[in-house]
C-alpha cells in the first residue's frame, strides 16, 4: 500500500554565494516518515530545512507540498515577543482544534518545564525556545521540522518528547539533533548529507555508524579502482599516440578529463571525513594531590520566584584525579549552581569546599562569556596577538591549528559574532584543547555540535589525565566519558551512583531500535552461502559479457558513451568484490559454529 506523501524536492540545486549546498537533491517525505536528517556541521542541513518550510526558495529543481499538508517548522531562532503571558499566549496563537485545549497547553507546557504565569517577553532564549516548540506540537501539524528540539530540554522532557512523537504524534516528522538516544528511539528513516548530496537508509538511525562507513568503504574502494584505472591510462598515454586515429585522439582527451574527476572526487571525499585532530600534548597534567576538590558537608539554597529552593543538603564529595563526574538532573534543580561551586564561583551557605592549591579551571558552557563577539577568531584565540598558538610546548601558526577544527584558515579573521551555534562550540574546543586546565567544567557542551565533533569531545575527555564536572542531557554522551554519576532531584540529597537514571513513562511505546530489532532473524549461513555464490555467477558472467563487449565491438570511444561502460565495469567489479568478502565472512561463521 502506497503511503501519502506530504511533500517532495526533485533535482533541487541551492548555493549560498558561490558555495553549493544542495546539489540535484532528489527526496520525498511520506506519511509515517519518522526522519533524522544528518551530516557535518556547515553541510546545510538547517538550510534544507528552511527549504521545505518555504523560507527559502531553491535556485533550480521543482518543490511540491501536497495542499492538504500542514507544516510546522522549529527553527534554531526563535524571535517571539507578547507581553502576554505562557498560557494566554498559547490560547490565543495555537489553531482552533480538539488538541489545542486549555488541558493540552497545560499538559504540554508542564512536561517542557515552561511557568504558565510568566510573560513571554521575559523569558530567556531557552525558555523562548520551548515556548515555539509548545506552540507547533498544539497545532497538531502534519510534517514537523525540528531543528535542535533537544536543545534546554532536561533529560525528563526528552523522553516526554520521544514519547509523545513515538505514541500521541500522527503525523511525520525530519529532525537535526545532535542527540544520539533521542534519534535512535524516534526515526525510522536517515538522510545523510554529504557534499551537496542526500544518502538514504529506511532502517533508522540506530545502525546510522555502521551503514555510513559501509558507503565510506564501498567510496574508498571505488576511488581506488578509478585511480588505478587512470594510472593505466596514463602508462598508456606516456608511450604516445602511435597514430592519429579519432579513437586514440578521444581515449588521450578522457583521460583529461577521469584525472580531474578523480581529483576533484578524491579532494572532496578526503575533505568529507576529515576529523578535528586532538593535540596530544594537550592532554598531559602535572602530578600532584590526588584529591581536587574536597565537598564537606555543603549546603546551598538560591531563590526561585520568591521561594527558596534546596540543591544541596550536608553533601559531601572528593573529586579525585583522572576521574569524569555526570550531573544530572531536571531543569532549575541546580546543577550550574553545583558546577559554579565547585569551580569557586559561588560560596557555599555552610559547610567548606576545599580546592587543591594552584589547581586552573577550564569551562566550556554556553554562556559566551570566554570570547568577545566584536573580536576574530585570531585575537580571541591569541589574545597576546601573533600569529603562533601555544600548544603544550610547541607553537603552531593559528591558520594550521584551526584548519584542524575544520576552519576554513581565512576564516581566522572572521569576527566571533558571524559564527553559527556549531562553530562558537568549535572554536571553544580549540581554546580549551590547546592548554585545558586540571578540572573541566562543562555545562551542555554537547549543543549544536556535530556528531562527529561530539566524537572528538568524547575522546578528548577521556584521553585528558585531569578530572571534570559534566551537565548534560545527552544520555549516549555521558554513558562514553562518565563512570560516576551525581543525581539532583530537587530534594538537596545528591545521589551517587554508577549508571545515569532515567525517567521513563509508564505507556511508552517500543522505541523504533527494537521495532526494528524484533524484525531481524536468525541467518541461516549456509543458505546464504548459496544465496552469495549464486549471486557472485551472476556477477561474473556479467563482468565477462561487459569486457567482451570492450574487446570486440566496434564502438567509438566517445566521450559519453565510453565512459559509461568504463563505469559500468568499475561498478560491477566492486560489487563482485563486496560479494566476494560477504562470501569469506559467511564461511567464517560456518567453521567457527562447528
């Protein structure tokens, strides 16, 4: 049964400037779609969003929105101003229907943690942000873009939304998310954008990783053949033309043209999974006390609308050296408060936070405070000026180091306030990694960033000898870098334990991973042996008929035509090799089950 479809893009091209974002995409979104649309930050994933809410018009292409469909699009900016408050804001601007009722904007905005008596022009980026992200789940659309709807979210709104998305929402959904869990529970679908390019996996993005480097490998192989190709050719074309035959003056002028494709392939596909390289003197810690930072017995309490709220009740904690603490907890139950007490930024109401002598902070946060917008990347990074960088004992000119963070080296001189949400963190990562301090403090750092940089940070924090406080929401991010984790829920008692905790809700849905798992049978091998050699027959007797064809008929080699066989080839030889390996691997589980 053919599923409706909502909308379509079809050779859609789009550049910003004389940089191409969107390259002849191709894509349709279907009823049901439940979609994580993925891909390096700067790759234009928030501009194709921007595409298909029609807030930007393609240059070329055709875009159809079937006219019963109605869009909701969360945008990272989210400009709304009322001098009304939450809850009458809401009812005014939500749609007339059943789901947007006083008991649903209050439903809603309770799980989003959003006061319904505040007025809207008081509330914080974050809180405007949520308040968006209330107002299109009232009005019931039926394709939502989310861009970031993780972000100021707590862990507990998080599984909310993936509840609600997973069992209340009927419609389809794309959404850019940094968050590893949340896309993992909510998609059945990925679009991978790579160089101006949508890839497509309909199995969600719980086997995301290994579906990507599947492509990655099967490219690699694929450019290592057109580059032996090309070699071939040019032995050829090294021993001259013997004759001046139209056939010869073609196959000299193509191979022209496979060395710049080549080249240009290749450049852009090293460029596409390059990685931010972690200074490894960067992560090096003078010896000294193993013990950083000495909690004993301490109490804090901060107002919050006149009410005095508890985060922390006689507690007592030594961080130890080498060791990576996860802070969890909802929103406003106190865990920035707990991070700027342990960094000496506040004072304890009682009790003593004792902190090793001469130990140096370095915060990552979302805060802004570590730069000056009005200055360039150069000046914030070297603030003594110069064009050299201290790294641990080397110095390295700024153009290398932040080529490294995946910089542009003239975007050196680009002022800080011109950078999107991904590229502040980016530069953020470069400040800290070039000289990070005995204990990190890191509030959020997850926001905006890239999977693949969040990767880095991953590693980063486990090669670094010293010790850190980590907030987050990101659940996947601090199972990887934490072992200990500090739980705040409003009581001021902080629990201990050694795995994070996480709300869960009593009616949710099996999340789309163990759908898909639930599917998955046992393999019998030796039928899919047989299955593989039959296949690779096929596969061969094709291969022979297309070099015979080479051989024998008496096409000419014009340039469209040769090189379409010369593909076909190339291609064919690459699946008969991936056959052959699957082959291999299905013999290897046969031996070793007896």
């Amino acid at each position: 049964m053919n599923k409706e479809v909502f909308l379509s893009l079809n050779d859609a091209c789009y550049s910003l400037g004389k940089k191409s974002l969107i390259n002849q995409i191709s894509l349709s979104i279907h009823q049901n779609d439940q979609i994580a649309l993925v891909g390096k930050n700067g790759v234009g994933k928030t501009t194709l969003l921007n595409i298909l809410s029609k807030n930007k018009i393609i240059d070329k292409g055709e875009y159809w929105l079937n006219p019963h469909t109605k869009l909701g699009y969360l945008s990272q900016k989210n400009k709304i101003y009322s001098s009304k408050n939450i809850l009458d804001y809401l009812m005014f601007t939500s749609y007339e229907s059943d789901f947007s009722s006083k008991y649903n904007v209050k439903r809603i905005t309770k799980e989003l943690k959003l006061e319904l008596n505040k007025q809207v022009n008081f509330l914080s980026g974050g809180e405007k942000r949520k308040l968006a992200l209330s107002l299109i789940l009232l009005n019931n659309p039926d394709l939502l873009l989310l861009d970031e709807p993780t972000n100021h979210l707590d862990i507990d709104s998080i599984s909310w939304l993936s509840d609600f998305l997973n069992n209340e929402f009927k419609g389809s959904f794309i959404v850019i998310s940094h968050d590893r869990n949340f896309l993992k529970n909510v998609t059945n679908k990925v679009f991978w954008m790579d160089r101006g390019t949508i890839k497509t996996s309909s199995r969600g993005f719980y086997n995301f990783d290994s579906w990507k480097n599947e492509l990655i490998e099967q490219e690699k192989r694929e450019l290592k053949n057109k580059k032996q190709f090309l070699e071939e050719e040019l032995t050829w074309l090294s021993r001259g033309v013997k004759a001046r035959r139209k056939r010869n003056i073609r196959r000299k002028d193509n191979v022209g043209i496979l060395k710049n494709s080549y080249e240009q392939q290749n450049r852009e596909f090293i460029k596409s999974i390059s990685k931010i390289q972690i200074p490894l003197e960067s992560t090096n810690i003078d010896d000294g006390p193993n013990i950083l930072i000495n909690f004993v017995n301490v109490s804090k309490s901060f107002l919050n609308c006149n009410e005095k709220i508890k985060i922390l009740k006689n507690f007592n904690f030594k961080l130890i050296r080498g060791e990576k603490i996860g802070v969890m907890g909802r929103n406003g139950s106190g865990k920035s408060t707990f991070l700027n007490l342990a960094s000496n930024k506040l004072i304890a109401d009682e009790g003593s936070i004792k902190i090793k002598k001469k130990v140096d902070f370095s915060f990552f946060d979302q805060s802004g405070e570590q730069f000056d917008d009005k200055k360039t990347i150069k000046k914030n990074l070297i603030p003594s000026g110069g064009d050299y960088i201290d790294i641990g004992e080397k110095k390295i000119h700024i153009c290398g180091y932040v080529k490294n963070f995946l910089f542009d080296p003239k975007d050196v001189d680009r002022v800080t306030s011109t950078l999107s949400g991904g590229e502040r963190n980016r530069m953020l990562l470069a400040k800290i990694l070039a000289a990070p301090k005995e204990v990190l403090i890191l509030d959020e750092p997850t926001n905006d960033l890239d999977t693949e940089t969040i990767d880095l940070l991953i590693d980063f924090i486990n090669l670094h000898q010293g010790s850190a406080f980590i907030s987050s929401h990101d659940i996947d991010f601090l199972e990887k870098t934490c072992k200990k984790f500090l739980i705040f829920d409003d009581s001021g008692v902080i629990k201990l334990t050694d795995k994070p905790i996480i709300k869960q809700f009593s009616k949710k849905k099996e999340s789309i991973k163990q759908k898909f798992l639930k599917k998955e049978k046992p393999i019998n091998n030796e039928k899919l042996i047989k299955k593989i050699l039959n296949k690779i027959e096929i596969k061969e007797s094709y291969i022979f008929s297309l070099t015979e064809k080479l051989q024998k008929s008496n096409i000419s080699h014009s340039e469209a035509s040769y090189k379409e066989l010369i593909d076909e080839l190339k291609k064919a030889q690459n699946e008969l090799e991936m056959l052959e390996k699957e082959w291999i691997e299905a013999e290897d589980k046969v031996i070793n089950e007896i």
